[in-house]
C-alpha cells in the first residue's frame, strides 16, 4: 500500500529509489507507510532492512506533510509510531539517532499531557501530527524515511543497500549478524527485497560457508544461522520457503539422518559455519542469510516472469506471501 503526498513529482525529478517509496521534493526524501500494525521494535527492523529509518520529522512543515500520508489508516489505530524513545532513560525522549529533543521545535508536538507517566516508552504519532507515548509491544503501523542525499546505488546487486554481496550464479547475499529469530528474520529479508537464502548447489553451500567463516566469532557467538527452509509443515519434512524439498546429492547435513537426535523444537533449518546444514528452535535468535537475484528484487523476478529465477510456480510465490503475512502478525 503506497499513499500518495499532496505533490505529485515526476519521473525525471524523482531520483533514483525504490519503487515502494514515495519522494516528496519539498523535503529531498522518500517516506513509505507500513499500514501492517508491528511493535516499535519490529518497525524499527522492518524500516533498516529496507534501508531506512523510522520517521522523525526534521520541522513542522514535514509533520504538516506526514499527516497526509497517515490519516487514511488511522480509523482503525491511534497512530503510527516514528524514531523516538526514552528506553535508554526514563523521561528523556531521544530520536533513534540520539539527538535529545528537549530544548528542540519536536517538543511543540507533544499532545495535551503528553508525554504521561507511565503511558509507555516509545513514540506514535495520531492523524493530528500529535505526539504520544505508546506501549512499546502494543503493534501499530509505522512509517519510514531516508534523506535522498543519503542514497547511494549499488549496480552489482541492484540495490540501495551496501550489504548485498555479489556471489555465484548471478545471486547476492546479505549477511545479517544482528540475532533474530526465524520468523523475524524472514521477514527482515523480505524487506531488504529479498528472503532467507536456499542453498540449491554446492557452489552456493561453499561461499556462505566461506563467508560465515569470515564473520568475527566476536560479533556472532554461535556458529549457526537460519537459512530458508522448515519442517514446519509437517515434522521431518524439510522445505525450502517455495515449499521445494531440499536437494539430497548438493548439501550436507551435520549428522547422516535429520530427524534422529534433533530436538522437538527444532523445526527451522540453518547451517552451521563448517558449511554442514542444521536446525535450530525457530523462536532463538540467531543470525541469518538473506540472498536476492543480482538484478532486482526476489518480488519483482517473480513478478514479471516466475519461471526465470528459482524455477517455481505462482502458487509458491502466494504460499511465501501468506506465510509472511501469518508471521508477521503472531
């Protein structure tokens, strides 16, 4: 769901983002709403793995531009959270950047009585352009911004992210250390506009196993991380996310049969940094590999010719859209 600003910007004058944004010339940035209600932490990390942030308006005149954008979904939410908190001290609200919004024109949003003792730790907004605190796991929609100065492409992979890496067979992967679990972690690299790697062929087996060697022990503790495939359907059965079986000749477990000693609540599927696949509880965080075509995003392959990358049907395409849809609202 795009909802358009009140100026209208051509092709020409828009520079060169994702599609999903929206470029609003006034401010030299890209907004996007997220009308899915999340908590503030998952909005966070939906708003980075797209290459954003969470929206904090720099002066009025953008708050005046912001309403236009959220009040058509506000008849069923309070609001929509933005980029400021007071996790790191009680009473000092701070933007996700860090800059203190005391003394600041951002305190002049602040609705009557706001911000309330004991109301909550993170920031909404209501269709007023109203400041509020809010429960910081209740869910509510959210909206992300990036300055366009801030934008850099990267041709390799067709994104606007730097962390997209070109491996083999035409394919860029993403490295993400930051633990989380499965569940979010699938929905962290549909973001970024891509999902959680699948392993098809030896020669992709061995380049994330060199990767995953690469990463400082240090910064990753644990040496497994979540991959994109589940017995989640049914106990043993294993499936990549277009509900293909894993194949038997390319890839290789750490143990000869998967199912014999692994634990009743191991049901997402991983790979262990000696490049030998694993399981793991789905809801222990963990770090994680996203991987995307090098030209595009894995939704707009799909989308104009389903047959052209990782071969599967339409029907597999909804089946991962459903799924995310399931997860993100557990």
């Amino acid at each position: 769901m795009i909802v358009y600003f009140h100026e209208l910007v051509t092709d020409t004058k828009r520079p060169h983002f994702r599609h999903d944004y929206r470029y609003e010339q006034a401010f030299h940035a890209f907004y996007k709403l997220h009308p899915e209600a999340v908590d503030w932490h998952q909005s966070r990390i939906r708003c980075e793995a797209e290459g954003t942030e969470l929206f904090v308006p720099d002066d009025l005149d953008e708050v005046d531009s912001i309403r236009l954008l959220i009040v058509p979904i506000l008849t069923k939410y309070e609001g929509v959270y933005v980029g400021i908190h007071d996790l790191y001290s009680e009473r000092t609200f701070i933007t996700i950047k860090g800059n203190n919004l005391q003394d600041t024109i951002l305190e002049l949003l602040w609705e009557l009585k706001q911000p309330q003792h004991g109301g909550g730790r993170c920031v909404a907004m209501r269709r007023n352009g109203k400041l509020f605190v809010n429960p910081c796991l209740d869910t509510l929609p959210f909206a992300c911004k990036i300055k366009a100065s801030k934008i850099v492409y990267y041709p390799d992979c067709d994104t606007f992210d730097s962390r997209w890496k070109l491996g083999p067979n035409n394919t860029c992967y993403l490295s993400h250390i930051e633990p989380q679990t499965w569940m979010v972690a699938h929905s962290t690299c549909y973001s970024a506009g891509g999902y959680l790697a699948i392993l098809n062929r030896r020669g992709e087996v061995d380049y994330i196993r060199e990767v995953f060697k690469q990463i400082d022990q240090h910064k990753s503790r644990t040496d497994f991380a979540f991959l994109g495939f589940t017995d989640l359907f049914q106990r043993y059965h294993y499936r990549t996310l277009f509900g293909d079986p894993l194949p038997k000749n390319e890839i290789s477990w750490d143990f000869k049969c998967p199912g014999n000693f692994t634990k009743l609540e191991d049901r997402c599927g991983g790979i262990r940094r000696s490049g030998l696949l694993a399981t793991r509880d789905c809801n222990v965080p963990s770090m994680f590999f996203c991987e995307k075509p090098a030209n595009g995003s894995s939704k707009t392959n799909r989308r104009h010719d389903p047959t052209k990358y990782r071969t599967h049907s339409n029907t597999m395409v909804n089946a991962e859209e459903s799924m995310l849809d399931e997860y993100t609202t557990t």
